[in-house]
C-alpha cells in the first residue's frame, strides 16, 4: 500500500487524537492519492466526518489548514512518490446502473491493481522479513476470525503439510485460543484482520503481545489495532466496486507467505511433503483419473 508524505507523523500521533480526527486521519493513510485528487469536502464526506475536521487535522499535523495537506500529496504524486491505486468504492446504484457485466469486469481490473500493487518493493520488503519470522519459529499461530478466517487456514493448512509446526486458532466449542497460553517469544502469531476488526481477535493479538511473541500482521492499515503490535505488518487494501470489500489481496498475501516459508524449509520440507503425499494416498483421499488400459 502506497504511503503518503504525512505517514509517519499521522502514525506517531494517532493515539493522541480524538475519534473524529482519527477517521479523518485514517483516511490520509488510507488513500493517499485521493488526498491529493479530491476536493476536502469530498474528502470528508468519503471519510465521515465534517469538513472542518479535516482542517483540524491539518493543523493537529502542524500545517496551516487542508490545502497545505492537499499541495504535500499532489507534489509527492508529480514526483513519482506515490504508487498507483485502483480506483474503487463506486456507489451501489451507479453499480447498477452499469450492468453485472461491467460490474464483473470492473472488479477484475480493480483486483488485478490491487495484487499487483504487492510487487511494490515495501511490500515486498515486508514479506521477506515476515517469512523469514515465520521459518525461524518454533511454532506459529494461525489467527483469523469472520472474513479473515480463510486467510489463516490457508496459511495453516500449507504448512502443515510440513510438519506439525502450526497450530489454528479457530472458534469451534469456544475454545479456540486455549493453544496459545503455550506460546512464547521462539513462537509467532499470524494474524489476519480488516475493518471492521473482530473484537476477539483484537483482544487475543494485544494478549499475545503482552506476553513477548512476535507477530505478524495481515491487516489494511498501519493504525489498525493488530499492526500497531505487530514486528511485521503486511498492508493491503480492501476497496472494491462491489458492496462488500475484498480479501483477494489478503489471501494472495497468505499464498505467498505460505510459499515462501515452505521453500525455506529445503530438503525436511521435500521429506515432509512424501510423508504427506504417502499417507493421502493411503487413504485414497483424492481423486484420480482413469487411465486407458493399453490395448494389446
């Protein structure tokens, strides 16, 4: 995800702020290039607050009003500083307006963006470290609740093709995080969360914090609650044309992290895949095509 020239300060005073300034601030992080595309009423309305609270904010940033805030982002996108974001967040009823076939065909472009935006080489970078954390484990922790819950199992379920070296933090019975009270700082928790975050899931990434084991986080913002504790955070965006937003960024993320610690793995991973691959066959769990039977 693209930053913007006010990153770093809006990230260091973001406690700081009070809730209709972290909406407005949250929005600068977000979608950088609008700030610098967009009108500040537009900007606000996008953002949910009133125009005036985008003021503040410039001057909370130590700036004399918006205008400035605008100028600072056009200027880093004339130079190249900002990467290029799909454009997304299209009204409902303009949606409809345009037909299932170009809604369809929009969402593909919009995606296709989105993924390869993660070739940036900050996201790269983040990608490499994260991996190189989750080879060094003893044990990782997979954890991803209501939509996010497919990025942790896909993360889980590759690895443990592996070894025994992951444990899923799942829901089922309510007792899902009882494995992490063995977790200490040779383990890591993956965590995967978007807004509107899971209040459990919060809760148990902040515990795990408490108790010195490095995380790494999937998430959609460099203030949202699991990546202002994560050593690692992986940022993708979830904007799409459709009314629901997307996780295709966040599981290409998973994929690839999954991919990239397996390899690491060299030759006990090899061993460990034909353990796997004699036990599946054993129990014939796939389903293989028929062969014509050689004609004499």
């Amino acid at each position: 995800m693209s930053q913007g020239p006010l990153t770093n300060q809006i990230v260091e005073t973001f406690d700081e702020m009070s809730a209709q300034l972290q909406a407005a601030a949250r929005y600068v992080l977000d979608r950088p290039r609008d700030v610098a595309l967009l009108s500040m009423r537009e900007q606000a309305r996008e953002a949910g607050v009133q125009p005036a609270t985008m003021t503040r904010l410039a001057q909370r940033l130590g700036l004399e009003g918006y205008d400035a805030v605008r100028e600072l982002y056009a200027e880093a996108i004339r130079n190249g500083d900002l990467g290029f974001a799909g454009k997304a967040g299209v009204q409902v009823a303009h949606q409809k307006l345009k037909g299932e076939r170009a809604l369809a065909a929009e969402m593909i472009k919009s995606l296709g963006s989105q993924i390869a935006s993660i070739a940036e080489s900050g996201s790269l970078d983040s990608l490499i470290a994260a991996s190189e954390l989750l080879a060094s484990a003893r044990r990782v922790y997979c954890l991803g609740l209501r939509s996010s819950h497919s990025i942790a199992w896909h993360v889980h379920y590759v690895l443990s093709l592996l070894g025994d070296r992951t444990v899923l933090l799942d829901a089922i019975a309510g007792v899902g995080a009882d494995p992490i009270r063995a977790a200490t700082g040779k383990d890591v928790l993956l965590v995967a969360s978007v807004l509107p975050y899971t209040r459990a899931t919060v809760e148990l990434t902040r515990y795990v914090a408490s108790r010195g084991v490095p995380i790494v986080a999937i998430t959609d913002s460099e203030v949202s609650p699991i990546a202002q504790v994560a050593r690692h955070a992986i940022l993708v965006t979830t904007e799409s044309p459709s009314f629901f937003h997307t996780m295709t960024p966040a599981f290409v993320i998973a994929e690839i992290l999954a991919a990239l610690v397996a390899g690491r793995g060299g030759e006990d991973a090899t061993a460990a895949l034909r353990r796997t691959e004699d036990q599946l066959a054993a129990f014939n769990v796939h389903v293989r095509p028929r062969t014509e039977k050689r004609r004499r």
